[in-house]
C-alpha cells in the first residue's frame, strides 16, 4: 500500500489540526457511535411514574402496604415500611437466624420516590409509617419477594412458635442438640 496515507498516523496531533494527518492531508471523518445516538433520545427514568405521583396499594394479611411503581409496572415496597407494619411481629418471635436467612434483592430509594413515599405517609396515612423522612437511604424491594418472604415467615412462625401441623405439610424443622 506505498503511496496511501494510513488514517490511523501516529504523527497526528489532533489539537494543532483536529481534521488532517501530519502530511496536511484531510482525515475520514469519523461515523457517529451508535452510543451518540442514545444520547440523543430520550431516556425514561426509573421513578417515571413516580414523577407522576402514581402509587398504589397492596393488602398482606389484612395489613395495606403502599407500593410504588417503577419501568414496565414493575411493583415495589418500602423495606421500612414492610418491617415496621408486616414483619416486625415475626422479627420479634422467630429466631435471628430464620429471619436473616434469605436474601432478597433491593434497590435504592430515588429523590423523587423518596418524596412520594413522604406524601403518601403524611397525606394518605397519618403518619402510619412513622414520622421520620423516607431519603436515598431507603431501600424498596419488589413486591413478590414482599409476599414471599411474609409467606416464609408465617410458615416459619406456625411451625416453630405454634407447633400448628397443615394438611399436606411438604416441610418441617429439625431441632439438633436442643439448638435451632
């Protein structure tokens, strides 16, 4: 290839001359990145719909929850909220070790979640969540791992607490060396 200038020169200072080579002759011009272009359009955010105050509610064991809505409707709830108003029964009578056992996935509390979840504990329910401000420190986990975990720690509690056998019981707990 004698006589073709290479586009990628070594010699190029791109600040003395952005659009030529160190011979002066004229560079390709470079092709947008396909990256360029997603900046270019709009991007939706994952509190979209929080931006809109859109919220709803979800009812466990008689107990209303507000849930939060994220992309593509999926459905969250606020870790304080669910502890404080679900699970802080079964945090108090189950062993340590039955509730820290599963690991469930969370997310972090955006500005404006944050904001909506304050509005919906003042305006929607008295405070019911206590009187402390929802922050970016806030956690949401989805709300089939909510109902997951309610489901786990009620069959936890009917078996160890309350020794209650269910038809077709699948499961059970085995107690060794008197320990749990």
């Amino acid at each position: 290839m004698a006589g073709k200038e290479s586009v990628d020169d070594d010699n190029i200072d791109p600040l003395i001359n952005p659009g030529q080579n160190s011979k002066g002759n004229k560079k390709r011009q470079a092709v947008p990145s396909v990256l360029s272009a997603l900046t270019q359009t709009e991007i939706v955010s994952v509190d979209e719909l929080s931006k809109m105050g859109r919220f709803g509610w979800i009812e466990l064991a008689g107990v209303f929850l507000p849930r939060i809505f994220r992309l593509k409707n999926d459905k969250f709830v606020s870790v304080r909220i669910a502890e404080r108003s679900l699970f802080s029964r079964f945090i108090q009578l189950l062993p340590d070790e039955v509730v820290t056992c599963p690991t469930i996935h969370s997310y972090r509390v955006t500005e404006v979640e944050a904001r909506l979840l304050n509005e919906i504990n003042t305006r929607h329910s008295d405070c019911l969540f206590g009187k402390e401000n929802f922050t970016t420190k806030d956690l949401l986990v989805k709300e089939d791992d909510v109902e997951q975990f309610y489901k786990f720690l009620y069959l936890c509690q009917s078996k160890i607490i309350l020794k209650k056998p269910f038809k077709n019981d699948k499961c059970g707990f085995l107690r060794i060396g008197g320990t749990s």
